[in-house]
C-alpha cells in the first residue's frame, strides 16, 4: 500500500507545530492566547499581501511594488476621507480601484510590451513613492476619524482583531481560486509552461493583466487595513514588506520560478517566522542571534517543502535528485 505525500502546506507545519512545542517549553508565556494572537496580527499585512501578490509570481513574475501601493492607498483614502469629505465606504472603494488600475497598468507593460516584470514593478515601487510624498508633501499624516474606518484596524470582533479576519477571509478565498476555479488553473499553467498554456487555449497576457490587477487590489486592501491600524499615514509606511511577503510566499512553497504556489503555506511561513522572532524576545535572547536561528530554521522548512528531507531511503527525496 502506497502512502501519498505530503501536501507541501502539510510538510511545512510538520516545522511550525513541532517549532510551536519547542517555543511553549522554553517560555511559558508563548502560548497564551494573548500572545498567539499578537502574534498573528503582527503578520496581517504580509498575509494580505501574500494573497494576491501570489498570482503575478506564480505566473513566473513579481510584484515589488506592494510597499509603495499599500502606502499610497494609506494616503488616498485619507484624502478622500478627510480632504474631499467623501464617506469612507466610498473612499475605500475608490483607493481600490485606483490600486486596480495601477496593477493594470503594471500587468499591460509586462504583458503587452515584454517588460520584465522585475524592472517593471521596481519602477512602480519608486514612483508610486514619489506620488505618495507629493500627495502627502512629504509629512506623517493623522488619521483620527471617521470612527468606523479606525475600527477596521483597532476594532475586535469576538475577541479577535478585525485584521485578522480580513487576512484570513482573503487568504480563503484566494487559496480557493487558485486551486478549485478554472482561473486558478490557468494561473498555474501559464506559471508552469506558457507554450502548453497558449496550446490548451489560455491567453497568457490576459491572465497576467488579471494577476497584476488582483496585486494590485490587495495591496490596496492592506493599505487601508495598516492606516486603519496605525491611524497614520507617510510615504514609507510599508517600505520594505515586500521583501517580508516574497520570503513567506516562497517559504510557503511558491515557486521562483512560477507554475507552483499556495496561499496557505504562504500564510504559515510568514507566521512561522513570526512565531520564532516572537519567542525569542520572550526568552529574552539577545537580537543579534535572531538572524542566526531564524535563517537556519527557514533553510529547514525549505528543505522540507522542496521534498529534500522526505522520510525515503537515503534521506533525499528521490523525485529531487
């Protein structure tokens, strides 16, 4: 009787579980609900992120606009807001769409004109920066009102962060598109071999448009979510968390190289690591080691994830030789 592998989302929480006992018996502290929670809400923003920024890498390319677009959307719905008086359902609803139409933009020149996505979305990335100071000439806006925009980051709802429930519906239902909806399929195909793709009748440009635009739209979302949460907004509000979103996307199982990707082990790298940057300031270990463990238990659950520590004789997986 054969045993099926292990999922890659399931290889990857044979680390966090284990990591999660390891973490409690060094420190009491760490598994409390308190801590647990903070913890997950510390991780909010990436795991907003990760849910669409997935699409434009498993189609072979990348997203390194997601700081900027999310600090910028931080910036538009307050003017919107607070400059222009428009009802803050309206104004989220216009930040998204603005944040649709530059992902638009991003996928057109990738997809229409054959620029590299990476070359593309670094120049997004600088001058949605650029747009984000002007608009906002350069200072750190405060976000006191409405009361229920600020709810949306500071607000709970059964005892839980009002964020987390945002990340986690958006994670849900975009693991649900990529691996049950036909779009999902096409996703991956055109990751996986655009020329079979093309062969099967998918449109690669078209579905590289739609990934960059649905980046775009979360990125939005978690620009609102982090103004919400912060009650301030300035140009360098997420600078750098694309860097945190490619890391969990690809600890997760992403692939690189495009044609692979799961939102969920996505989700589990960025609290994984979390929970070990979490645990040990519990343990008071001095920061200067926290590179140190959190690189090495990284470099594991990759290991993991890619099949080179499958339980086989010889230790490696045979499929990876």
């Amino acid at each position: 009787m054969k045993i099926k592998p292990l999922t890659q989302d399931v290889r990857l929480l044979l680390v966090l579980l284990p990591l999660m006992a390891v973490l409690s018996t060094l420190s009491p502290r760490f598994l409390t609900l308190d801590n647990l929670t903070n913890v997950v809400w510390s991780v909010c923003l990436i795991g907003i992120l990760a849910s669409g920024a997935i699409y434009p890498r498993i189609t072979g390319g990348i997203d390194l606009s997601l700081g900027s677009m999310a600090a910028l959307s931080g910036i538009v719905v307050d003017m919107f807001m607070n400059r222009f008086g428009f009802h803050w359902i309206l104004a989220i609803a216009l930040t998204l769409l603005i944040g649709a139409l530059i992902g638009l933009f991003n996928g057109f020149i990738v997809a229409k004109i054959k620029v590299p996505a990476f070359v593309v979305t670094m120049a997004a990335k600088t001058y949605l920066y650029g747009v984000g100071l002007v608009v906002s000439q350069g200072a750190m806006l405060a976000i006191l009102k409405p009361k229920p925009f600020i709810a949306i980051g500071t607000g709970r709802f059964l005892g839980l962060p009002i964020p987390i429930y945002i990340m986690f519906a958006l994670a849900l239902s975009s693991q649900f598109i990529l691996k049950r909806s036909a779009f999902g399929r096409k996703v991956m195909a055109v990751g996986a071999n655009e020329v079979a793709a093309k062969l099967s009748g998918v449109d690669p440009d078209s579905i590289r448009l739609a990934a960059y635009t649905i980046s775009g739209v979360t990125s939005a979302i978690g620009g609102v979510v982090l103004a919400s949460l912060t009650q301030q907004v300035f140009a360098a509000a997420a600078s750098g968390v694309e860097l945190d979103v490619m890391t969990a996307l690809v600890i997760g199982g992403t692939s690189p190289i495009g044609g692979r990707g799961s939102v969920a082990g996505g989700l589990i790298g960025a609290i994984m690591v979390a929970f070990i940057v979490n645990g040990l300031n519990l343990m008071n270990v001095p920061a200067s080691f926290h590179p140190i463990v959190t690189g090495s238990v990284i470099i594991v659950a990759l290991l993991l994830n890619e099949g080179y520590l499958s339980p086989k004789k010889g230790g490696l997986s045979s499929a990876r030789r």
